[in-house]
C-alpha cells in the first residue's frame, strides 16, 4: 500500500473499541430482510458478510426495529421479537464478520411516525397530532407518556440482545432524516407541552433517556452511535430546498445542529454519523447524481469543531482522494452505503491500488431505494448478486460453449463478462468503433460522471477476460448461422423515437446534441419531458441556453413511477430553481423557421426556438433477432432490445442470461 491513501487504512478508537481502517458501510434499510421470527434472513447475513470481506472495518446494518407498536410484524428484523432466534440468526453471522476483522453495529430503529409508508404502519402515532407525508388523509395521534416510555424500555432490551449477540455496538435510528426521534428534536412537529416537548433540550429527552439507559445496562464501554442530521433543509411540509438556495429554515438549522449534537454527546453517544435534511427534503439524505460529491463535509468540520467524538460522514465519499481529504477535518471515518452495494471490496481495491477494478455507484437508487419503497430487499442496478450473494454467485460452467453476443452495449458487454468468467469461449460483435452504446451518449452530462466510470469500468474488465472483440462489424442472419456460435446473444439495444415536423433543419433527436452530431443553439424546445428529456435540459441551461420543455401528459418523468423519489423530487425541483419553462398536457402543434407552435390546456402559445429536441422515448432494435427466430442456434434477447427501460435492467437482463447458460 502506498502512502497515498494510507490515512484510510489507519486504526480508529471508540471508547475501548478499535477498528481497524477509516471505512464504515453506512446503514442501509433491511425491508424484507427478515426472516419469520424478526432475525435476519440468510440473504441478509451473506450480505454484511461480504461487505466484511472486502474490507469494510464497520459495519451498521440498517433499521431494525425495537417493537411491533407502530409497524406491521416483520416489516423489519426486530431483537425483541424472539430473542433466541434472533441471537441464532445473527450470533453466526457476528463471528463470521469478527473473522475478517471487521466491526458490525446494529441499528436501532423508534419508528417512522408520520413518514411511515401505509403498507408498513399499523399504529399512526407521531411526537404530536399531524398528517401522514405521503397520504395527508392519515392522521397520526399524539404518543402517551407510556407508550415512549415502552419505547425507550424497547430500545435498552434490544440493545441488551445485541451485545449478548456479539454486536461490537449499536447506532441509534435517528435524531436523522425526520424519523420519530428526529420529529420529536423538531419544533416544527413537536407541539408537546410534557417533558418531552418544549425547548431543544426537552425536545431530545427521548433520545437522551435512550442512550442513558442503554449504558447503564450494557456498561459505559459498550459503544452507542447516533444516526444523526445537523440540517433539515425544509423550505416548507413536502417542500425541500435546494443547494445554494436561499430559503428560511422551517426545522433544525446548524446552529440548533450543533447545540444538539452537544447535548446529545453529553448524554453518552459515543459517535455521531451524520448527514443533513429530512423527508421533506428527502435528496439530501440520499443523494442523487445531480448532487457534487462529498457535500457533507462542510457538516462534518462544524461537528468536529464542536464536539469531541468521532464523527463518521458519508455522502457520495467513494473517491479516495477526496475521503483521505475528508479525514481529520470533516471527518474520523467515511462511510460508503451505496457504493458498497456497488462493489463490496471497495476497501480493499483501494487498499490494493487496483481503482480501476472498482465497480462505480451510479447514485441511480434504481435498486437500492427504489426497491425498498416497494417492499422488496435492497440490492444495485449494477450489481445484480447484491444482497443475493450466495443465490446469484457466478459459478464455472459445466457444459463450456462458444458463445456469440451480437452488441456492446450494457447488456451485451455484462453477458460478455459473466460468459467469460463462467469459462464460455466468448466473440462479443459491436458494430461501432467503441464499446458502450446508449451509455455513451446517456453519460454525457457533467452530473453522469459516474455513468462514464461504469463503461471505463466495463472496458477495462473485458480487456482482462479472454474475450474475442469485433469493432465496426455489423452482424446479419448469414455471418451469425456460419459461425461457430452454439448461442447467440442479442444485444442490439434501442434507437430514438423521431418525429415528423417536416423539413425543418434544426430538429433534432436528443442523441443527435448529446453526441455532438448537432449544435444546440441558444433557444431550445424539448418535445418530451421523461428523464431523457428533463436531465438534457438540465444540463443545456447549465451552459445558460433558454430552454422550455413541452410534455403531452400531466405530470413530467411518468410521475416518478419508473425513478427513485430522492431523483425524481430533485430533478423537478432543479428544474424550478434553474427557471426551465415546463408546458404540461401540452403538445407541439407546428415547428417554424424561429419559432414553435404549441397547444396547451390554456391555449395555443409561440415560442422563440432555434432549435427543437426530441425526446419522446427509444425503439427496441430487434429485427436481427427476429429474423433468427427460426434458428437452430440457442437465440436470447436481452436488454432493451428485449424491453426499452434503463440501466439496472440491461445489466440484471444480461446477468441472469449469463450466469445460467
């Protein structure tokens, strides 16, 4: 290891714990990751196992909760449930991860109140009287005494189960985020004229009393976290604000932040691992693409100023300069969630120097978050095997074959690398000069720099796999049925839906300015407002052009059916505060010479416009395919020549084909 990045490899102490290097796996949910008596499902514990592996020095698990009082049984893994088939779930795994030297925590979860999602609630309670954040016809009652009471007793009994389960600590769920506890440190949803209402101090008794408690009864030395948020970033209920915007804080602000990070490391937390903002402005804790990297440090250096534990921070911290940067300044520890997801031996590549192995996060949350908001456990868009490690290993092949992918997209360059892994003899036929397809022109905004890093990613992979590639050859029915392929694998990927608004020289599709092929000019109308469209305009007003987006339906990007609400909410609201026009229910009637022709529900309006964009979706290409069905070669369609969608299901498409041929 060279000195580069030996800060990251340096022991850290908790109290009188030590682990070993800089890297935390932030806590991640475990929806559907219980198995029937509240324990951990054998997914769950090869998932933490792995992370461990490869290289991780601290792991926290994500929620799990202490009760069944608010959420419906098994919603979540819960230590209280069945003790003894918790212990026997999670004792194993614990010495599993004891033997890669690794550290695991496992976190505490008070419960959701009014962010909790209906199909997971059976009791709607919160700190006071308020409706639910997602469904404003859910009304949730203020909690009794007794029942915080119970739940403070809730949090002490779990945590006596963790130690007595080889849990090396606990972190506490969460004065963070806008979860129970955190509404209870707002004033903005805690109206309690009690004891656990009032000033700040009173506002935090719960979280105080719980960290008290736990250190009476499971000794001073048994380390307890707090997943912690210095900001909120509430412009408003449901209304988050925006990096760099001007707005007045409606719930906790840094100085309110840091007065309570004292109070609360007065009480006995051992480490604070924080972020910033709540589900009303929910990207800030789970941050897209469109944020820059590392935007909590500025977070982290206050805390570090003002209180004298370690403080861990995430953040899309994955570059290893920038987290060795991080370290003593902003932070103690990093801590890597999503990327984790991504390659769980982040640490050790590093550790190892081999960076160009590491398999990029795209802060998509495309199988991340996304998945959880459906009730189904966590897993990554470009990690398949993702908390289905020991299910979906890649295992040689029986029966090797040669195997003829026709494409070099996503999903052709992953069935390429499975193939070859597996020991199939592999051609892989891309008819262009360059591997990447769609990829290449869909990463070519400032904000998908992780996107480029999964084809360099994939470039650099396939180089060193024994895999024949064939640049500028277009395959056709007659080369594929002379080869010697045994399968064939149809790869061909999708092509932009156009539009027909005559001759007019400047309309163009949005591949045509993405590639460069064409020159936007400086008045531009984007006929389409799905991602595609929304993240092009994007970026085009980044480079201060006008732009104005006309969507035919009601809502842009399907609504946020297809993309994780952290993405979705941000997109719309950057296009807001980078003032792009948005015409819904609209249509383009007529495309003049300098300007646009449009129908919307209050009428027709012109539009100054030099250029006009097309965005309105892609074309599987699968008449190659098609034309070999007939075959009797072993044909499969896979990726969006199969079905146009996004990135996560090329790669699961061509993962679940290769793994099993």
């Amino acid at each position: 290891m060279s000195k580069k990045y030996q800060k990251l490899f340096e022991p850290l102490t908790v109290g009188k714990l030590t682990i070993k290097n800089r890297f935390a796996m932030a806590p991640l949910g475990m929806v559907a990751m219980a198995d029937p008596c509240g324990g951990f499902t054998e997914n769950a514990q090869e998932y933490y196992v792995e992370r461990a592996k490869g290289g991780t020095g601290l792991i926290t698990t994500g929620i799990t909760n202490v009760n069944y009082n608010e959420l419906e049984p098994l919603a979540l893994p819960c230590a209280s449930h069945n003790p003894l088939m918790f212990r026997k779930s999670t004792l194993p795994m614990n010495e599993r991860i004891h033997a890669y030297d690794a550290k695991i925590f496992l976190q505490l979860t008070g419960g959701l109140g009014r962010v909790a999602l209906k199909g997971l609630m059976k009791n709607a309670i919160a700190p006071s009287p308020q409706e639910n954040i997602w469904d404003p016809s859910i009304q949730h009652r203020e909690m009794t005494i007794e029942e915080i009471k119970e739940l403070i007793a809730s949090f002490i009994n779990c945590a006596v189960i963790a130690k007595e389960s080889k849990f090396d600590g606990v972190e506490i769920h969460a004065v963070h985020e806008g979860y129970l506890l955190d509404q209870f440190a707002i004033a903005l949803f805690n109206k309690r004229t009690d004891e656990y209402g009032g000033d700040l101090r009173a506002r935090l008794k719960i979280a105080t009393d719980i960290v008290k408690g736990i250190k009476e009864a499971c000794g001073q030395d048994f380390p307890v976290s707090l997943r912690y948020s210095i900001k909120s970033f509430i412009k408003a209920i449901r209304q988050g604000a925006l990096p760099g915007e001007d707005f007045v804080e409606q719930g906790k602000d840094v100085a309110e932040g840091i007065e309570a990070a004292k109070i609360l490391v007065e009480a006995g937390y051992d480490m604070l691992n924080i972020d910033a903002g709540t589900y009303d402005s929910w990207y800030w804790n789970h941050p897209p693409m469109y944020f820059k990297k590392g935007m909590y440090r500025e977070f982290g250096k206050m805390l570090k100023e003002n209180v004298n534990v370690p403080i861990i921070i995430a953040g899309r911290m994955d570059n290893p300069d920038m987290a060795c940067e991080a370290l003593g300044t902003s932070c103690d520890m990093v801590a890597c969630g999503r990327p984790l997801l991504a390659d769980p031996y982040l640490p050790e590549k590093i550790k190892t120097e081999k960076l160009e192995d590491i398999r990029p996060c795209l802060s998509c949350h495309q199988g991340c978050l996304s998945r959880l908001a459906q009730g189904l456990p966590i897993s990554c868009a470009v990690n398949p095997a993702c908390g289905r490690e020991k299910v979906l290993a890649i295992t040689p092949a029986q029966d090797k074959k040669n195997v003829l992918i026709i494409g070099g997209g996503l999903a052709g360059m992953e069935a390429a690398r499975v193939c070859a892994i597996r020991g199939h003899k592999v051609t892989l036929v891309e008819k262009g000069a360059r591997l990447g397809g769609n990829i290449i022109i869909g990463s070519v905004q400032d904000f998908k720099e992780d996107d480029r890093a999964l084809l360099k990613w994939y470039e650099v992979q396939l180089g060193k796999l024994p895999i024949e590639i064939k640049f500028n050859c277009t395959a056709d029915k007659e080369m594929i049925e002379k080869s010697n392929a045994e399968v064939v694998v149809f790869a061909t990927g999708s092509t932009p839906v156009k539009l027909d608004f005559g001759s007019k020289n400047h309309v163009y599709t949005a591949d045509d300015i993405l590639s460069g092929k064409e020159t936007a000019g400086e008045n531009i109308v984007i006929v389409g407002g799905g991602l595609v469209g929304c993240e092009t305009a994007l970026w085009l007003r980044q480079q201060g052009k006008n732009v104005t987006i006309v969507e035919a339906q009601p809502e842009l990007i399907g609504g946020g059916e297809d993309i994780c609400f952290a993405n979705y909410d941000m997109l719309k609201d950057l296009l807001v505060f980078n003032k792009i026009d948005v015409y819904r229910n609209s249509t383009v009637q007529v495309v003049e010479d300098t300007s646009v022709m449009i129908k919307t529900p209050e009428g027709e309006k012109k539009i100054k416009a030099d250029t006009v964009m097309i965005a309105i979706g892609y074309r599987a290409n699968k008449c190659l395919y098609e034309d070999m069905l007939g075959s009797n070669k072993a044909i499969y369609n896979i990726g969006d020549s199969r079905d146009v969608h996004n990135i996560m299901y090329a790669i699961w498409d061509a993962y679940q084909l290769a793994r099993e041929l």
